[in-house]
C-alpha cells in the first residue's frame, strides 16, 4: 500500500492535495492531551495520532 502526507490544520485555509483545513474559529486541542482520528467517509479509521507538544507549540504528529 502507497503511503503519502497530509497535514491537517484545524484553522481556517484553502485545501489543496497536501493541506487540508478543518476551519474553526477557535481551540480544537485541550492542554491535557487528545487524540485525532483519520477516517474515511464511511468511518473507517484509517491512522490515529496523540497529541505531542514540539517547542512549547501543541501539534499532533503521526
């Protein structure tokens, strides 16, 4: 199976085949830590990530 990236922002943005944007207009990610889900439309779980702090910035790497 092929592999590819993508990176998910929970912000505001345009979409294009690497970016893909959620667009909340506020905080997604408690302090205390979460977990993100990537499934397909018909919810099948495809990766899950927990949440990582990297420099003081909170991001969700896999």
């Amino acid at each position: 199976m092929g592999r590819t990236t993508a990176v998910i922002h929970t912000g505001k943005g345009r979409n294009t085949t690497i970016h893909l944007y959620w667009n909340q207009g506020s905080y997604i990610w408690n302090n205390t830590g979460d977990t993100a889900r990537l499934q397909t439309p018909a919810n099948k779980v495809v990766d899950t990530c927990a949440r990582i702090t990297v420099s003081g910035r909170a991001r969700v790497a896999c």
